[in-house]
C-alpha cells in the first residue's frame, strides 16, 4: 500500500469512532456539530476521544491539541494531516 493510501482517513469511519466513544447516534455527529457546545462534550471526553484517535490511527495528539478538537470536520483535517505526515 502507498503512502498515500495509508493516509486517507475516511470521514464515515471517524463519525462512527466518535459517535461510539460519545455514546451518541451516528447521525448526531455531524460534520459542523461542535463537540463541546452541540454535543455537551466535557474535557474528560474529549481527551477519551483523543486517545482512541491515537488508538486507531497510531498518531499522536499533544494536550494542548485536545481542545482544538472541536467538530468532526475539524478532527478530520487534524487527523488526516497527522497520518499524513507519518506516512
């Protein structure tokens, strides 16, 4: 497989790790819907979600980056980036 194709973080596969780990419908997690404000993420849970990103995409998120996992839009690019860049 390419480096490239490693790279690839599909959006659907990330909406339903996040909607697992929330404990929400997967349909909740929209692509805007902000974690904290629309989705009543506390920081606890949202450094649970950050580990199993770690988890499955083998990358690492520094703490201070947790709080810039605001949407699933905005966990895609920083995702996709991360894997991306180890590749």
């Amino acid at each position: 497989m390419s480096g490239n194709q490693q790279a690839r973080v599909d959006l659907e596969d990330l909406r339903a790790l996040i909607a697992e780990e929330l404990e929400l419908p997967v349909d909740e997690v929209t692509d805007k819907a902000h974690l904290k404000n629309d989705l009543d993420v506390d920081s606890l849970t949202a450094m649970e979600v950050a580990v199993q990103l770690e988890k499955k995409y083998r990358i690492k998120i520094a703490e201070e980056e947790i709080p810039l996992l605001t949407s699933l839009e905005i966990i895609h690019e920083i995702v996709s980036a991360k894997t991306a860049a180890a590749s």
